[in-house]
C-alpha cells in the first residue's frame, strides 16, 4: 500500500559544500546542517514507519536525540543561514514530537497528510446511539440556566447538579469507548500497512478514522460543555 | 573572546553572574559594596545623572518623586493594566502614556525597558569592573509566566543598556539548572519560584541520555503579578488604616510612606525567624506607631497570598498529567520562600520536604550564568527544552480565538496557517494575534495586528501563508509566503504593548549621553549622590532633634557630627571618590547615636502616660 504521499527526495545537495546529502539533516561531507528534504513528514523525520501505535519511549529518545543535533543552542556561533535552519528544524521537531505522542492528534495528522482528514460537514448533529442523551441533558441544562437565573432553591440546584454530574460521566465513558475504537482502527491500519494493503483498503480505514474522529469531536465539546456549566454552578 | 553573562533582572534585586571556564561553578558578581545584590531601584538626579542600586534605594527616603522600584511590574503593558497597581504603587505614570507606559522620574519621562536598562548598565559595570575588561554579550532571566510583550520589553532593555540578549531564560528553569548541577539529581522536579514581584511555578524532568543531561520543561504556571511586594502592601494596608486611626493621614507625606515601607519590610523579615515582631514608626506629628505583630496574625494577614500561588501550581501538574506524589523533588526559588508560611504550604502539597540549599536570592543569576557558557560552547554535555507558558492563537469571526500553538509546548515551537480572502476585489487581509487561554479574544491579551495585502482579484483566489514561530526565548516571529506566487510576503507586526523597533532605535540614540562614562567618574558621581543623601538625612535629623529637645544633645557628640559633614562636604569639592566613600562612612558611624537617640525620643513619647499593661 502507498502510504500517504511520501517520496522523500534523496537527489539534495548541501547548501555549503555542494556534496550530495541523500536527504540527510547534515552533509555527509562537510556536516553543515541542511534543510528538511522535500515530502518529509513528522514520521519520517522521526525515523518512524507511517503506523499509528508506537513506542512512546521510543519516540522520546528519537526526539532527545534530534534535539541535541538541532536545537539552537547549539547554533549561537553559527551564520545566520544556520542559525535559521537550527530554527526551522527543532521548531519542526518539536511540533512533530508533540503531534505524534497524542494519539488523537497523530491519527488527525495522518488523515491531513493524504488530504483525507474532513471536520463534520453537521457538527451540530448528534450521533445516533446518542441522540436520546444529548436531548435529555440539553433539557437539564435549560432547566439548570433557567433555575439560576431566577435564583432557585439550593435543594432544586443540588439536583439539577446531580443530574449533569451524572450525564458527564455518562459522556466521559462515551469518550473513553471512542478512544478505544479509534486505537482498534488504527491497529487495523498497521495491519494494513505490514501486509502491503492496497490503496483502496487503505483510503477506506481512513474514511472510518475520520468518522470516528468526528464523533470524537462531537463528544468531546459535549463533555467541556458540562464541565464549564458545573464550574459556573 | 568576549565574555557571556548571567542576568537575573529582579523585581526587588538583581545580579550578574559569570561561569569561569576554569571553575566548577558558576559566581554571582559583587557590586561596590561587597554585596552581588543590586536593589532594582533607579533615580534620577536634578544634573539630569542616573543613579541606581543601593544609593538610589535611599533616594526612596529622600527623593521619591524622582526614583522608581519595582519597574518590572510595569514591563509589557499597557497603562490600563496598571490601574489596580496605581492603587498602591507611587509610580507616577505620563498622561500622555499610549500603548507604552511612560513613568515620570523628576523632570523626565522613561518608558520601562529604558528604566530597566539602566539597572542592566549598572550590573554590566560591576562585571566590567571585576574583569577589568568590557562585557557585551548576556543571557537575562524572565518570569517563566511573561506573555510575549513582557519579553520583548525586556529584550529592548537589553539592548539599550548596549548588551547583545543571546537568549532570554524562564528563572524557574535557571534555577532548575543550577539545583540540577549542584545536586547531579534525575527525575521529576517543581521549582517553586516566589520572588518579589512575581509567582512562577515549573515542572521539569531531568533525564540523563548518551549525549549528556537534558532538563526538559514538561509545564509552566505563574502570576506574573503575585510577589514579596503583595506582602509588603497588605502590612502597609493594615498599618496605614491603624497610623489613620490615630489622626494621621500618611497619604500627604510620601517620604513617609517610603519609610514606613521601610520598617514594615524590616518586620516581615524578622517573622521569618522570630515568634513576633514590634513596629516602631515615628509620625510626622511626633507620635509614635507602635503595634506588636504576632507571626500567626501575619500569617493569617498573608495566608489568602499565599493561596494564590496553589492554582497555578495545580494547573501546571494537570499540565504535565502528574500527581503531587509523583515528583521527586521540590525547588524553592525567591526571596518569598523564606516566609515559613509558604515553606509550609509546599511541603504540604507535595508531601516532601521542599529544597532550600541554595541561596534562593543567587540561584537564577547563577542559572543564567551556566545557560550562557552553555550558548558560548563552553558545557557541551547538558541542554535545556524550555516550552511556552500561553497559548498562542488568533482571532477568528466572531472574536473567537482560534488557538495554533498550545500552552507548555516546547520552545521553538511553530504553527502555519492559511488565508484568503473573502470577497471580490479585497486588498487587505487583516490579522489579530493574541495570547492566552480564554475563548473570546477580548479576554486574551492581544500581541500584535498586521495586514497581509493581496491584488485584487476573485474571492478566495489569494493564498498567503503565515508563519508563527515561537523562539528559544519566547518571542514570536512573524512570516508570510504568497503561495501563489510563491514569494516571500513582507509585513509589518505592530506590537500592541511596546516599542517597535524604530523607537529602540531612537532610545539607543538618545541613550548615547547615558553611555559609557569613564570609570572613576562614574565612581565619583555615585559616591556624589550617596554623600548628599547621607548629608541630607543628617542635616535634617539635626534640625528636627534641635526643635524637638534642644540641649539634650551632647557637645561632643554634636560636635563629631558636625566635624563629619565639614569634611565630608570639603571632600566633595574635590574629585577622589574613595575619599568620598570613606568620609560618608565616617558621617554615617558618628550619625548613629544621633538616629538612635531620636528613635528612643519618638518611642519614650508614645508610650509616655501608660501603664506596661497597655503597651
């Protein structure tokens, strides 16, 4: 399977020295730090396969390393042009390291990357398996905003609190299970990916991420909500 | 090969400090008086001279309208912010002030880094003084809690006191440093750092690896406007509604204030070590205030400060998705965490003994010391990932905020974003940068606003991408491409609070007659301004214990008082500063029992009618 679109080109030279650098970060030749090669993705310039579980340990000691090689403490004699590229590259790695060990963010990271990440098009819409829920705790909420803007009785809003508590939890286990079955997709997608899958297997695992993550989204704001309507209670 | 410095430019005191190749550790730079301490007070004479540090500290007494502390509350903002501080601060803000606060000293106007920068001069001559050689290259420590203004403001002094800023360090993660090389420590460490100005708490983890040491940042908190100074103010609000009770109002008397902050600040530190404490004050009716203060009443006064300090130190634990039990080990940093009531309230939290071995007050300058050898090449085995304190985002429809860069992301950090336009034939594409966490970009602090300009042509046809990056010092940089064209886009960034940079220009221009004086005559004008205070002070004691007990004085002490300001003024004609410097001494030692006597006088006349009982 043809992984996104990563052809990382190999034919750079070095900016200082003119040597061919074979996509490295500094010149083989001279050892002058070179800009990140065309079609690099935050995988690649991690040293990792384009696969959605990884080893956080592993991704950790990839980014210390890199960033001893690239950060600009280490570029303060450096000219100028260096000096840019020290801050181009460990900004780039930082923002890679910190995409990658977020398990959401990676899989939204991956979808980008081949254009197949979509934001709901009904971002209001519940999803099904919730819709009775969400219409329950959109009545709560009115009765709770309703109740404290006509000053109501402590035993009315201590219920009222009871019941968001509980739809909170309600949705923050929805949240869980949504987690749960965007990693079991993205298990697939590594499956995929071992077994050389073909593109249409592929694009079709993705589809189903990008569901997943809209839904995920969906939840998510439900659950901030709540909690933003208990923190003014 | 020039010498890079540490700066730790302090609310109440700063200090330079310096990692000699050929030693272990680094040392923080004594100034004139043997002290590494400088006194973050600046005043500014009528001859138009600057004076700063401890000589400036006693203008407080002397000349306040015309000397300034505590400047660096008013670094980075805006003169709206300052209302709240205006309430107990004598800064004495420029009407015309706009974007930048002006401050008013005497009978000129000063932006705060200008201010700064004369603080920055100052430690740069005690260092050039201890090499004997010129110093033009540091690394100066900021709040780890300072917005992006609050930085640049502080970068701007740098280069106005003629210093090359090669980076500008959080000081909890200074501090980390140097606890870190001191103890040889790993693991999961809070530096809990509670100056004088400001609160900033950070979580750190130290991880050995094959190519040396790395303290990484995992999350940072703060107040930048919580400190010793909210201390001092909420014993000056009690004295000062107890000094009104008695029939004086001290609004009308600013020296006074000035001194009485003085002998409250003196109180708050003996209740660092002692049970209780009294306060002497004598009034400008000749009364006396006196009033006993227990440490459980001071603590019970301060207790609701000291509290302020825990949200943030919660918020930067949920940060790092860590337990208070999970940390290893706890830091205290700042003159504040000496006060046992914080110490308490750590060792609580954390459930450990927090770590005090090093001076709290040195610990940041000698961070920022071992930061600098590190950027000059000299420690090649230890490296610092230092993250962002704020979200960084920008205003979308609605005053929404969109955020691009999220809070506690390691430093440099960068995020592109693309627009376009929106309707036929529009030529401007307007972009508002804010910083913070709220929602609505009315409740964020806003940076900068710049307009990307576009051809006119179709809606949505323009592609200009904006680049934000965040540096290693946490200053933003702004860069666009014209996608389309595929060409470099200029802008211009306007910073909403602080100077852009043909007014820097223009300041280090003007500050061309604030430059490089020679050695000795900047001596002289210091040891100048120090004699007049003292000789003022003196005189004026004189008159008063004249007026007040005439005869009572004994001859020969009058006499050795007066003898001491004859010579002293007679040494001031001429121009040997350390003449100067000795004769002050010799006026201040035999002005003691003077000072003392008045004291006595003041106390034995409150107290004068009442039973022991009472007192």
């Amino acid at each position: 399977m043809n992984a996104a679109s990563t052809t990382v080109t190999l034919s750079a030279t070095c900016r200082n020295c003119s040597a061919p650098t074979n996509g490295a970060l500094f010149c083989p030749s001279c050892g002058k730090i070179q800009p990140l090669p065309r079609g690099a993705d935050y995988f690649s310039f991690l040293g990792l396969p384009q696969k959605l579980t990884l080893d956080l340990d592993t991704l950790e000691q990839r980014f210390h390393s890199l960033s001893w090689k690239l950060h600009p403490d280490h570029f303060v004699r450096a000219t100028e042009e260096e000096k840019q590229l020290s801050l181009d590259l460990s900004s780039q790695l930082n923002d890679a390291y910190r995409t990658l060990r977020d398990p959401v963010a990676r899989v939204e990271y991956l979808l980008s990357l081949s254009g197949m990440r979509k934001e709901g098009q009904k971002k209001q819409q519940a999803p099904p398996e919730l819709l009775e829920e969400v219409f329950e705790l959109n009545e709560s909420l009115d009765e709770l905003r309703e109740a404290r803007d006509s000053g109501g009785s402590p035993e009315q809003m201590q219920g009222l609190r009871a019941k968001l508590e509980s739809a909170q939890h309600k949705f923050e286990s929805s949240l869980a299970d949504v987690d749960q079955e965007l990693a079991g997709v993205g298990k697939d997608w590594d499956a995929a990916i071992d077994s050389a899958a073909d593109e249409a297997a592929g694009k079709k695992l993705m589809e189903r991420m990008n569901e997943v993550l809209n839904r995920r989204s969906y939840i998510r704001n439900l659950v901030n909500g709540v909690r933003q309507e208990l923190a003014v209670t | 090969m020039p010498r890079t410095v540490g700066i730790d430019l302090g609310t109440t005191y700063s200090l330079i400090a310096y990692q000699d190749k050929r030693e272990a550790r680094p040392k923080c730079i004594p100034g004139p008086y043997g002290t590494p301490l400088c006194p973050s007070v600046v005043s500014v004479d009528a001859d138009g001279s600057i004076i700063v540090g401890q000589a400036a500290q006693r203008r407080l007494l002397t000349q306040p309208e015309r000397t300034i502390y505590s400047v660096k509350r008013l670094m980075g903002r805006g003169p709206a912010d300052v209302q709240d501080e205006l309430k107990i601060f004598p800064f004495r803000i420029d009407p015309a002030s706009k974007n930048v606060i002006r401050v008013r000293l005497g009978e000129r106007v000063f932006t705060p880094p200008e201010i700064s920068a004369f603080i920055l001069r100052e430690l740069k001559s005690w260092a050039e003084n201890y090499f004997q050689d010129s110093v033009s290259r540091a690394v100066i420590t900021v709040p780890a809690y300072f917005n992006d203004a609050q930085r640049q403001a502080t970068r701007d002094a740098g280069r106005l006191a003629g210093l090359e800023v090669l980076r500008l360090v959080n000081e909890p993660t200074a501090a980390a440093l140097a606890y870190g090389l001191h103890e040889q420590k790993r693991g999961k460490v809070a530096v809990y750092d509670f100056g004088g100005g400001t609160f900033d708490i950070s979580i750190l983890k130290l991880i050995s690896t094959s190519d040396g040491d790395i303290y990484q940042v995992l999350s940072t908190n703060g107040d930048t406007h919580l400190g010793g100074d909210d201390i001092d103010n909420a014993l000056q609000s009690l004295a000062r509604e107890e000094i009104r009770g008695l029939g004086v109002d001290l609004a009308a008397h600013p020296d006074t204030v000035q001194e009485l902050r003085k002998a409250l600040i003196a109180a708050k530190h003996e209740l660092s070590d002692a049970d209780k404490t009294a306060i002497k004050f004598p009034l400008p009716d000749g009364n006396v205030y006196f009033r006993e203060i227990s440490r459980a009443e001071y603590e019970r006064l301060i207790r609701p400060i000291v509290d302020r300090t825990m949200g943030p130190v919660r918020q930067a634990l949920a940060d790092a998705k860590l337990k208070p039990a999970e940390i290893e080990e706890v830091v205290l940093v700042g003159g504040s965490t000496r006060v046992p009531l914080v110490r308490q309230t750590v060792e609580q939290f954390f459930g450990r003994k927090p770590h005090a071995e090093l001076n709290p007050d040195e610990v940041v300058a000698l961070g920022a010391a071992v930061q600098a050898d590190i950027l000059e090449g000299g420690v090649n085995d230890m490296l610092l990932l230092d993250v962002t304190p704020l979200s960084l985002g920008i205003e979308t429809m609605g005053g929404v905020v969109a955020k691009i860069i999220p809070r506690n992301s390691t430093v440099p950090a960068s995020a592109q974003e693309l627009f376009t336009t929106g309707v036929e034939n529009q030529t401007g594409i307007d972009i508002h940068v804010l910083q913070g966490e709220r929602e609505l970009a009315k409740d964020c602090r806003s940076l900068a606003r710049f307009q990307l300009k576009v051809p006119p042509g179709p809606a949505g046809l323009a592609r200009i991408e904006v680049k934000f990056l965040i540096d290693a010092s946490g200053i933003l940089q702004v860069s666009a491409s014209d996608l389309r064209a595929g060409t470099e886009h200029s802008i211009e960034v306007q910073p909403t609070y602080g100077l852009d940079d043909a007014e820097v220009e223009r300041m280090l221009e003007e500050s061309i007659e604030f430059a490089e004086q020679d050695f000795s005559e900047r001596q002289l004008i210091e040891a100048r301004n120090e004699a007049e205070s003292v000789l003022t002070l003196t005189e004026r004691a004189l008159a008063r214990e004249k007026s007040e007990a005439p005869g009572e004085l004994p001859e020969e002490e009058r006499r050795s008082v007066e003898d001491a300001v004859v010579a002293l003024r007679e040494s001031l004609a001429g121009t040997d500063y350390k003449r100067v410097r000795a004769l002050t001494d010799v006026l201040n030692q035999a002005s003691t029992p003077l000072a003392e006597r008045m004291m006595n006088r003041a106390l034995a006349t409150a107290l004068e009618g009442k039973k022991l009982g009472e007192v």
